[in-house]
C-alpha cells in the first residue's frame, strides 16, 4: 500500500489562548493497557538482557556464509535504528537482475521458550504511537545486536531471487549468513534523487559503487512493480498523518511521502515473502500464511465503481478493479487517497493463518497466492516465527511449532496487529486534537473521507486532520467520499481521541 505523495509541515498558530498541557506519554500508555499490551517490559526481561553475548555473530561465523564482501545496503526513515533487513543487486544472466536480501537474525538471541520471546509472544507487535514507540523487543537487541546497522558484522538470513525482464521472480536459495551493513540511506533523501527532484545523496555519492547498486535496485523495482500490476495488484495509496513532537508537545502534523525509494523497499519485500513462503510450503510443515480473503463487500465495490462510471463484473476480480483504481489515481490525484481508504474498508484487513497443505487463499490485494511476512522480525512476531521455520527446515530439522501452536499463534498475532493499529490510530487523533487546541470555531477547508450508516469523516487540508462529522448545516442530504466541503471545529478532546467537525456545504 503506497502512501500520499505530499509531504507537509504545519506548525500550530501563534497567539490566541494558551492551550492546555496534555500528557500524550501518559495518554499512549494508558491506550496501550486498555488494549490489553504490556508496555513496559519487566524486570526478568532486562535482567536477560545482561546476559547476550555481543560477539555471537563472530563466534557462528564458521557455520554460515561469510557475505560480508558485498555492498550491502538499507533504505528507511531517518530515525530508524531497528534495521530489519538489508538489500544487494548484481546483473545475471539472460538480462536478469538478482536479489538478496538480508533478514537479521533475530532469533540468535530470542529462542523461542525464552524469556524475551514470552514476552514478545504477548504483544507481537511493535506499536508507533508519535509520542512514544513500544517496542517489541528492547532497544539493546532490536537497535543493536539483532539490528543490522552500518560497520557491524551481524548474523542473518539471506533470500534470494531472481527477477526477470518481465518482472516475474525466479526464487532462489535462502540460507544462513554473516553480513556488514555499508550505507545507511533515507527515504526522502534516495526518492528524490531517483526521480530527479534532488541531488544525489552524499553517502552514494561519496562510496565507490553504490550509486550504480541504488540504480539497478532501482530498476528491478520497477520491473517487479510493472509485473505485479499487470497480474492485478491493487496500487492504494493512504494518508498516514504523523504528529511531530518535542518535549512532549506536537508541533505539527506532516503526511508521509510516496516515492521510488519507498516502493524498491515495498517490492524487495514482497518478493522475499513471497520466496518464503513458497519454500515453507514445499519443505511440508505448517506454517503461518498472510492473506487477504475475497473481499465479502464486492457488491459495495461494483456499486462503488458505478457510480463513477466503471463496470466491475459480479464476482471477485483484481485485475478490473485494479485498472478501475489506476484510472480514477489519473484522473483525480487529490481525491485519490480517500477512495483508497474507502476500498481498503470494502476489501477487508489482512490476516494470519495456519497453512498446511491445504489450498492457499492467497492475499487478494498483492494478487499473489502463496505470501506471508518474514521480513521485520525485531517488530512482528510472525516474523519470527517464520525465521525459525526457515531456520530448521535448512538444517533439515522438525518443526519447532505444533500444528496448534501454529494455528493458536495466527490467530493471537491477528488480534494483536488489530489492537495495536487502534492504538496507532486513537494516538494520532489525540495528537491531532492536541495540536488543534485554541481552534474552536474555525473553519476550514476539507474533504469527506468516510460517509456510511457508521459514521461520517472529514480530513482537513490544512493541517491533515481527519474527524468526525456530527453536523450538517446548509445543504442537507447524503455526502459523498471526495466531496470539497468546510469544516467548523466543535470539539475537541485529546485525552478520548475526539475532534468533531460541523461540516458547511456551499
């Protein structure tokens, strides 16, 4: 799922009444506990800590591939530190582009049975909150010694893969590996290089090499892209409001970036879970699979794509709601993501599921068949799980999960990932009434983000702040996703999530 192409920074008005000190922090840990996540982590955990030997990489270094030559790299937001994966390029034959990446291994450290894998097993998740980030697994592993950050040698996971000139993938072999992370890269900063709005960043520009790496990174990403739209993959782009914050205080709201450097991260990803899987699912063991079902809601859907104009035949198809989403991205890029949030209600959230050798369900959205996520291990823990079961079927060893512990496992990550994304977004309410507190009363520009019998939304343009509506004035009569209106602020509430919009129709 892409996100918005715009990125913008708002900084809360001067003047006026003196708002009110609000603890975000306290806020963020009391939404986690009534979700039902731990967010500290205990002292037994801690204590564990003490005991990780740091040169565990240089000690397993005989019993795994020393791939260390390569110029590894990773792309990712500036402020991140728990790396999870690195990548490398190198021309193949018959005009094919090969792929490594290179999963941390996290596991190394986390056994399954020990005490920071029971805990990690409660929450299963990180969760990113703006204020504050609870992390999955504490900073000295997920930052650190199961991180792969620039200079250090790192045990990991490599998945390779071939990608044609067609941009279909070819898997290849998965295998244990010692690895050095050569470059530290940012999404903005590589994006807008790639698409000519910027200039070349100083750490490619400065390594010998590495500016060829980023390119032909560049280029098998576009062919698998290319590929995965043409087999009916959905191309959604979404709205994610992010809270900027110091000392406690939010400074503004900024909405995250589309660009090539997101969408090389995104397509590398996608091939490597897809490898996994499909070997997990030929080495005969239970497993944990990512799915999106059929959507339930394709009636909505077809009536949606009728009213602007577009057939969709009676039964569940990507391909023509993929081309009917590409047209409507071209002719209103504005309005676009709102469409997208709509359809992502329509089609359903992802989920986890037992796999074992039964006929896959397939994840409708990537319009793949056989997918699942290994490639964040230090912030999902059916990642982890998957690393394990890829970690045994190479020594050839039985699985170490029970065809229960699996199926228990899925559905307890599902819950988890759910209640985790309501916390992420009850905080990025609560951070928006934060930042809007001494605006009562004012009007804005806005567009209607949701309008169902549940409940209808807007999205201020400036700043992106997305509430309810809970008045109409002037104009009665249904409202429509994407319709322009204006939006008076009525209340505000950042201790319940709350901003509430009457909404003014022209």
């Amino acid at each position: 799922m892409r996100a918005h192409a715009q990125s913008r920074f708002n900084p809360s008005p001067k003047g006026g009444r003196a708002p009110k000190e609000i603890d975000l922090s306290a806020i963020a840990h009391k939404a986690m506990r009534q979700y039902d996540f731990e967010p500290e982590f205990p002292r037994p955990v801690l204590s564990m800590l003490n005991s990780l030997d740091p040169r565990l990489p240089q000690k397993a270094a005989a019993g795994v591939r020393d791939m260390r030559r390569l110029l590894w790299s990773s792309i990712d937001n500036i402020d991140t530190e728990d790396l999870d994966q690195i990548e490398f390029c190198e021309r193949g034959q018959n005009g094919e582009i090969n792929v490594k990446v290179a999963i941390a291994d996290v596991d190394a450290y986390v056994p399954k049975g020990s005490i920071l894998d029971m805990h990690a097993r409660k929450n299963t998740t990180s969760v990113y909150t703006g204020i504050v980030t609870f992390p999955m697994l504490p900073d000295r592993l997920s930052k650190d010694l199961s991180s792969l950050p620039v200079g250090q040698d790192r045990l990991a996971i490599i998945i390779e893969y071939a990608v044609q000139q067609t941009g279909k993938v070819r898997p290849g072999k998965i295998y244990r590996a010692l690895v050095r992370n050569r470059a530290k890269l940012v999404y903005e900063q590589v994006g807008a290089w790639l698409e000519g709005r910027g200039q070349i960043p100083k750490a490619v520009g400065e390594m010998p090499h590495l500016k060829e790496q980023i390119l032909l990174q560049n280029e098998a990403s576009m062919r698998l892209g290319k590929y995965r739209s043409g087999q009916g993959a959905l191309e959604l782009e979404s709205l994610e409001a992010r809270a900027v914050i110091d000392h406690g205080k939010v400074l503004g709201l900024y909405l995250t970036e589309d660009d090539a450097a997101k969408r090389i991260i995104e397509n590398f990803m996608i091939g490597a879970n897809g490898v996994m899987s499909g070997f997990l699912e030929r080495a005969g063991i239970p497993t944990i699979q990512r799915v999106v079902r059929t959507p339930k809601y394709w009636e909505d859907i077809v009536a949606l794509a009728k009213s602007r104009g577009f057939r969709l035949p009676n039964y569940p198809k990507a391909a023509p709601l993929s081309e009917f989403l590409e047209r409507e991205r071209k002719a209103d890029p504005e309005r676009f993501p709102d469409l997208s949030l709509t359809m992502v209600k329509l089609l359903g959230p992802g989920e986890y599921v037992m796999y074992d050798k039964q006929k896959p369900i397939g994840h409708f959205c990537l319009a793949v068949t056989s997918y699942t996520h290994g490639t964040a291990p230090n912030r999902r823990y059916p990642d982890l799980i998957i690393q394990r079961l890829l970690k045994a079927a190479l020594a050839g060893r039985h699985s170490p999960y029970s065809r229960d512990e699996i199926a228990r496992a899925a559905a307890w990550c599902t819950d988890r990932e759910r209640a985790g994304k309501r916390v992420e977004r009850f905080m990025t309410k609560a951070e928006a009434a934060a930042l809007l507190q001494g605006r009562l009363g004012q009007v804005f520009d806005a567009i209607v983000t949701g309008a169902s019998d549940k409940g209808n939304y807007a999205r201020l343009l400036e700043p992106p702040v997305e509430g309810r509506i809970v008045r109409m004035a002037h104009r009665p009569g249904r409202i429509h996703v994407g319709e322009k209106v204006k939006a008076k602020l009525i209340n505000l509430d950042p201790k319940n999530g709350f901003v509430d919009f009457e909404v003014i129709r022209e």
